[in-house]
C-alpha cells in the first residue's frame, strides 16, 4: 500500500510538472527559431554588405580602367599624330630635295 502510494505521489507530481514541461520546450523551440532567423538575418546582411563593398571596387576598378583608357588613347592618338607630322616631314623633305 505505501508502494502504491508513492507511486501516486510520483506521478501526480510529474502530471504537474508535464505542463510546464511542455510550455518551456514550446518557448524553449520558439526561441530557437527566433534564434534561427536573427543568425539567418545576420548572415544575410553580412552577404549583403560584402557584397555592397566588392560592387563599389567593382565600380572603382571600372573608372581606373576607364581612365586607363582614355590615357592610352590620349596617348595613341598623340603618337598617330606625331607619326603623321613625320611622314609629311619626311614627304616633304623628299619633295623639297
């Protein structure tokens, strides 16, 4: 009989706990989600904002590049025009003698 009762007592005691049991592993998995998504989130932004940077060097490197090449065809189109004034340098100089 003191069996049976402490065995009663045993489980009237984990009948009272199931329900608090149960709430803190739905909080307890809801937070874990919330968690989840907040490391999601950040990962995300973290992408994102790398992302910004590697496009503004992109747009950097792009105008260097632009720059590059306005200078090398600056330079190209003063050496077509430097090779012209020595070609009719030199025609000249044959016509004259």
């Amino acid at each position: 009989m003191v069996l049976i009762t402490i065995w009663v007592e045993i489980i009237s005691k984990a009948m009272a706990v199931v329900p608090f049991v149960i709430t803190s592993m739905l909080i307890g998995r809801n937070l874990m989600e919330i968690v989840e998504v907040a490391v999601m989130a950040a990962v995300a932004t973290i992408w994102v904002e790398a992302a910004v940077v590697v496009i503004k060097a992109m747009e950097v490197a792009i105008k260097e590049v632009a720059a590059a090449a306005a200078i090398g065809i600056t330079i190209w189109e003063a050496a077509v025009d430097i090779r012209k004034d020595l070609i009719n340098d030199k025609v000249s100089n044959i016509l004259i003698s």
